[in-house]
C-alpha cells in the first residue's frame, strides 16, 4: 500500500513531475542552442573531416548522460514525499501496526519505481531525438542491455538519495540538497564540460562517482558502433582517446572500465549505500 501510495501521490504532483523531467529539459535544450555545435566540432576536429554522422554521435553521448542524471532526479521527487512524511506523519506510520523494516521497503520500492518510469521516459525521448539525427535502430542485445543500465542506474542512484535523505529532517532541507545534487551530477557525468577536460583531481573524483558509470554505460551502448566506425581509419589512440575524452569509458592507470565493470560499480554502490542508509534510518531498527 505504501509503494501505491507514493507512486499515486509522486503523479498526481504534475509540478513534483515536471521538476523531476527539469534535467532532461534543460540539458536538451542546451545541447540543441549550443552544446551540440561545440561538441561536434570538437569531434570533427579530432577526426580532421567533416562527416554527417558527428552531430547524432555527439547527441547520443550527451544524452546517455541526461538518461543517468534522471535516474537520480527521478528518485529525488519520489523521496521527497518520505522526507515530508518524516515531517508531518512519523508519529502515524512509527505507532502503525506495520514493522518498520516494512516501512522502510515501501519507501524504497516505491522511490525506485517512479524513477524506473521516468528513467525510461527519458531515455525514449533520448532515442527518438538520436533516430531523428540519424540514428540506426537499436538490435535486441542492445535493448536489454538498456534495460539492465537503468535498472542498476535506478537503484544505485535510489539508494544514494536514500542515505542523504536520512540525515534531513525537513522538506525544505531537502528541496535544497536536491537542487545542489542535481546540478553537481550535471558535471561529474560531463553533460557540461568533458570529463577529460577537468583537472586530473577532479577526473579521479568523476570516476570513483558510482552514477558517472551509468552514464558511461549508456554511452558506450548508444554511440560505442556508431564512434568505432568514424575512426575506423584513424588511429587505435585517437579513438580510444575520444572515448575518454568525453566520458564513454574511464581509465585507472593502465585499465579501462568496460561495460561489466560499469555494472559491478553500480552493484557494489547500491549495495554500500542501502546499507548505510539502513544503519541511519529510524525505520531499520
């Protein structure tokens, strides 16, 4: 009943909704303004031709970021509706008859779900905007693998509001971490600016960032083809740095995160931080 509850209260919200989808607004409307020109002529110029093909490249990169940011947005609207009950409610639901431990899973089922449907609503609008570029059509493997990056992206990035809204008390409080998280993961999945073009502190930081690995993967099932084709006469180096350049895969020394190791950083932080969020949360005990 909770989990009906706050997927009911979450869209019946039309302005918790539209906030929510604010991300997916604003990064498609930078890119189409200017994004979009700046990275495809950096693509171009690394390539030294001009091909068709850079502009809906460039748009699915960008836009596997946008898909990784709303699986947090999305967990954000959902879990404000528990920091509000946490406000106005905890007396009711800590003297229910219900265990708290249930509680606590309806809370979590019910985030998680609501940001697996606005995930997916994203990542529609995302592959139509990519078709409509020129995109190709994506092969049965490539849909599941889809499918498998927004679940682990929805329940890495739900377990990480989870832990941080178990230190807030307020909505208000909340309403602000959330503003703040939202736009920080704007740059450590490099919507904004190239994750190679940041500091080598700050690269390291973007690559320990559980969620920057949803973006990769989402990355490298969008653009990995299309990307191996345009460089396929250029040098191994020039592709393998583009890759890193803008976030599809990351390095750490001499390894490169692939797809699965991608997978196992999102399994290992959704692990981490639900079981910190269990240990702060009053309705674990």
């Amino acid at each position: 009943m909770l989990v009906k509850r706050i997927i009911l209260l979450f869209f019946r919200d039309k302005s918790n909704v539209f906030f929510s989808l604010l991300a997916v607004f604003i990064i498609l409307g930078l890119y189409v303004l200017f994004l979009g020109d700046i990275t495809a002529q950096a693509l171009q110029s690394q390539l030294g031709f001009e091909s068709e093909k850079t502009g809906m490249i460039m748009a699915s990169i960008m836009l596997g970021g946008m898909v990784a940011v709303t699986s947090v947005t999305g967990c954000m609207g959902a879990l404000g509706i528990s920091v509000e009950d946490k406000q106005k409610a905890a007396k009711d639901f800590l003297t229910s008859p219900a265990p708290r431990w249930k509680i606590t899973m309806g809370y979590i089922l019910g985030s998680a779900l609501v940001g697996f449907i606005m995930t997916l609503l994203a990542l529609v609008i995302s592959i139509a905007y990519i078709y409509s570029q020129g995109g190709s059509f994506l092969v049965t493997v490539d849909i599941l693998r889809l499918l498998l990056t927004v679940l682990l992206s929805v329940l890495c990035g739900n377990s990480m509001v989870y832990c941080l809204s178990g230190f807030i008390k307020t909505q208000n409080a909340f309403t602000s971490a959330s503003t703040v998280l939202g736009t920080l993961i704007g740059f450590l999945m490099g919507i904004y600016i190239p994750v190679g073009q940041f500091p080598d502190s700050v690269q390291w930081l973007v690559k320990c960032f559980p969620m920057s690995h949803a973006a990769s993967m989402f990355r490298q099932i969008l653009a990995d083809d299309e990307l191996s084709n345009l460089f396929s006469a250029a040098p191994p180096e020039a592709l393998e740095g583009f890759r890193e350049l803008f976030g599809v895969v990351y390095t750490y020394g001499g390894f490169t995160s692939g797809f699965w190791f991608s997978a196992a950083v999102l399994a290992v932080g959704t692990v981490l931080f639900y079981f910190l969020s269990f240990i702060k949360s009053p309705t674990a005990s």
